[in-house]
C-alpha cells in the first residue's frame, strides 16, 4: 500500500493518481450502501433556505453580491 506521500513524490510532475489509488493510501472503505453515505449535520427543525444561506456563507458567498 503506498502512502500518501509516496504518492505525491510519483504524481509531482506527471499528473494524478487514480481513484482506486487515493483510496488504497487513505485506508478508505465503503460498505456499499447508500445509507452509510447519509449525514446528519443539520438540525431537522431548520429551513432550506437557511441550509442553503449556511452553504453561500461557508463559501464566502454574500448574497448581496451580485458575482456571487
């Protein structure tokens, strides 16, 4: 299993490593279901439009900014 630095050192000047790689050097594992993929970081109680004012501002987003 090659590191993440190790990876770095082969992919500095010819490009990226592939997916299958990334996830062998971080010990990234998946069970196959979709639940799993679910997260709960937001209280249910809260509207989407505050969710969705939360992730302009988490951006740096304002939304009086007309390039945003």
């Amino acid at each position: 299993m090659a590191s993440m630095e190790e990876l770095n050192r082969k992919y500095a000047r010819s490009g990226h490593p592939s997916i299958e790689e990334l996830k062998e050097a971080q010990g990234v594992t998946y069970s196959g279901d979709p639940k799993d993929l679910v997260g709960d970081f937001w209280p249910e109680d809260e509207s989407i439009d505050d969710f969705l004012a939360a992730v302009d501002d988490w951006r740096g987003h304002r939304r009086t900014d007309p390039a945003a």
